[in-house]
C-alpha cells in the first residue's frame, strides 16, 4: 500500500506543478496585456487579482509539500 500512496502523491504533485507552471504563464501573459492596454476595466483588474491569488495560493501549497520535479526544475522559483 506504500507504493500505491506514494503513487498517488507524485501524480497530485505532478498535476499541481503543471497548474502553477500554466497560473505562471497566464499571469507573464496578463503582465503583457496590461502595460499594453490603454483602457483597463475594473473587470480586467478583479480577474487579475484573483488569478494572481491562486497563483500565491497553489504555489504556497506547493512548496508545503516540497514538490519536485523531474521535467520542469524551474516552476517553483522566485
């Protein structure tokens, strides 16, 4: 039954990172966006907000679990 936990875990560790790794490229792209618009909505800033704050929140998770992995080294870096 160890194997199978330990399976488990690096499946949801994997599945994490691929989300903050995807949360960071959104927020790069935002980041764009942003210094481009002249027009910048209230709409824009709320939806930015919160993708930032489940960037924060899932990259915090990630680093309490002591995520690791082999593909992408660089994803949990400030």
């Amino acid at each position: 039954m160890i194997g199978k936990s330990h399976k488990v875990k690096k499946a949801g560790d994997e599945r994490l990172l691929r989300i903050v790794a995807q949360l960071q490229r959104q927020l790069a792209e935002q980041k764009v966006f942003d210094q481009t618009t002249v027009d910048y909505s209230f709409d824009n800033r709320v939806l930015n907000k919160i993708l930032h704050a489940k960037f924060i929140f899932l990259y915090e998770e990630a680093r309490r679990r002591n995520t690791k992995s082999s593909s992408s080294s660089s994803v949990i870096t400030r």
